[in-house]
C-alpha cells in the first residue's frame, strides 16, 4: 500500500507517520511538506522522517502529479491550522485548506487512489450554546480557518463514490506532546505556562467548552479512515473525531492542570467578553464506527506528558507565547526576514 501524507512536518504529522509505520509496517509512506516547521523540532530522539520511505518539500499548491503514480490513499494535513494564521493569512488559509485539499483529490481519484482522508475540524460548530453537535446539526465557521475547513469537506462531496472512498475526521482540538510541539493551543499552553511560571491566566471568562483529543489519538483516528470499508460509514463520510468525556470547559482545564501540577495559581478573568467559539460535541457516530480506534488518552495523563516533555526540553520561557512555538510567529519570522513572499511562498533569502 502507498500512502501520502501532505502537511506530515507539523505538529500532527511526526504521530500519524510513527503509528502507520507500526499499523502498516509494509506500506510505503510518502512525506509532502512545504517545510515552514521543519525546524521546530522538540527533543525527538530521532528525526521523525525517519519513519518514512520517502519526504518531498513542495507547495501543497503545485503539486507534482508524478508523485500520484501508484498511490493507494492520501492523508491531507496541509494546512494553515489555526484561528491566528486564518486571520493572518486568510486568502492563503482558503487555497491550502480548501482548494488545494479538493485539487489533491480529484488529481489522486483520477490516478487511481481510493481513499482520501481530510482532516476537518470541529470548530465548525462555532458557537453552540444548546447542545452537544452531531454530523447532522448545522455549521457555524466564525474564522477563514473553520469556513476553509467546510469548504474542503463540501468540494470534497462529489468525488466521493464507489471508487473513491472519502473520509472527513472534524477532530476535536488536539493537544499532546509531539516531535514537533505547537503551544497555541489550548491544555499545551496551559501547561506551558504551569511549568514555566507557576501561574495560568486566563483570557476569557473559562465558561466556553472545547472539545479535546490526544495528538495520538488523531493518528489512530486516521489509520482508521485509510482503510475503513465503504459499507462502515459510507463512500463519503463526515464523523466527529473525539471522545464523549473529552467536552470541557477551559476553566476545568486549568483547573485540572494545577491539579496534576501542585503549587500553580490559576487567575480567571471574569469580566471578560464571552469567547464566541464554544461548543461541545457529540462523538457516538465516531464511536459506532470505529470501536477499536477510540481514544485512549485521558486529560491527566496527557498534562503529565506534557509536562514531562517541557522538562525534559529544560522549557522555562515565561515568554513563549513570543517564540517559535507558536506557529504564527514562526510564519512571521519567515515573512519579516524575507524568506516567504505574501501569499506564503518560498522566495530566495536576501
């Protein structure tokens, strides 16, 4: 079997290459990245490229049809992956996200591939005050990343069929410990700041609720979509990727990390607006279909991997909401010394 995965050297990627080489240790495992994280490696003890067959650096955007000769199936993690980035970068999150996801596939369909797997998010639920949602309940994208996100799964739709077998996963937010750690987001910046400096703050008001998934947990999840039968969920298939007992509200977050982390003080400030972004989910669908990829993490010992991942890096930047860790000044820094033009495209240093 010969699987691409696009987008494989950010945060997720390192997770889902070490967990197929494991699920599929005869598959060929095809690497695609632009390579604007590549150098944010967290402590791995190997590169985690390492795991595959082959890596290509190229735009997601101009991809090679040579490389879709004999492909089997596609994982499509390209992506410009978060709220701020969307912001930053609103027309290029549409192409990545959207319109290069759907380009791939009717490319990867036409060479004879039979499963694509896209990566979605559940954040296009938006606001949700009313319920957990399920596949069925109707979207509310408040950002360019989330309207990318259904935009994808809609253009996605119609080339799903009996020979190609369409797979959209709307994870939960992902957090975890990763060869290449992102701390914008959510536990990971908590923790973060709990070893750093003893001290959470939060934002908002810690009312709104997010649902959660382990890093690892995804890359089960998508192991599972490769090679699910169409008749477990249909040629074209949108699932909620999570878990039940991982709806939270972010104050029970921080509150559960000063537990597993003694001595950290927790401030909620409680005039704040009410965050917009807040819903919680409804996984049984996920749950029915793939019983034997279900979530394994649980929020206590996730914080504690994380914790003993930052310790083990020496993490101790009170000020790492400024570094590289957060991906879009990694993107920034890129711009401001002139190594990416304006719609994110390799230029020649000056």
């Amino acid at each position: 079997m010969k699987i691409l995965i696009t987008g494989n050297m950010g945060y997720i990627g390192p997770l889902v290459a070490r967990q197929l080489r494991i699920s599929r240790p005869d598959a060929t495992l095809i690497g695609f990245d632009t390579g604007y994280f590549a150098h944010c490696l967290t402590s791995p003890r190997v590169l985690p490229e390492c795991r595959l067959d082959y890596q290509y650096f190229g735009d997601v955007r101009d991809f090679p049809d040579e490389l879709l000769k004999g492909l089997d199936a596609v994982v499509y993690l390209a992506a410009i992956s978060n709220d701020p980035m969307g912001n930053a970068f609103e027309a290029v999150t549409l192409d990545i996200n959207q319109r290069a996801g759907v380009e791939l596939a009717r490319k990867a369909k036409a060479a004879g591939a039979s499963s694509f797997v896209f990566a979605s998010s559940c954040s296009v639920y938006g606001f949700a005050a009313d319920g957990a949602r399920n596949e069925q309940s109707s979207v509310d994208p408040l950002t360019a990343y989330a309207r990318s996100k259904v935009g994808c799964e809609q253009g996605l739709a119609p080339l799903a069929d009996s020979r190609f077998k369409v797979t959209c996963l709307r994870f939960a937010t992902a957090c975890g410990m990763s060869d290449r750690l992102r701390l914008d987001l959510v536990v990971n910046d908590f923790v973060a700041s709990a070893v750093a400096s003893k001290r959470i703050t939060i934002l908002s008001d810690g009312t709104p609720w997010r649902p959660l998934i382990h890093v690892r947990d995804m890359a089960r999840a998508m192991d599972w979509a490769i090679g699910r039968p169409a008749g477990n969920g249909g040629n074209f298939l949108i699932v909620n990727a999570g878990s039940n007992s991982w709806n939270y509200q972010v104050k029970t977050l921080a509150e559960t990390v000063a537990e597993v982390i003694p001595g950290i003080d927790v401030s909620i400030n409680k005039a704040a607006q009410p965050d917009k972004r807040s819903y919680k989910v409804d996984f049984s669908l996920f749950e029915k279909l793939a019983p034997a990829h279900q979530p394994q993490y649980d929020l206590r010992a996730t914080i504690q991997e994380l914790k003993v991942g930052l310790e083990a890096m020496h993490f101790q930047d009170q000020d790492f909401r400024k570094s590289s860790l957060m991906r879009l000044n990694t993107l920034s820094a890129l711009r401001k010394s002139n190594l990416l033009t304006e719609d994110l495209r390799w230029t020649t240093p000056a």
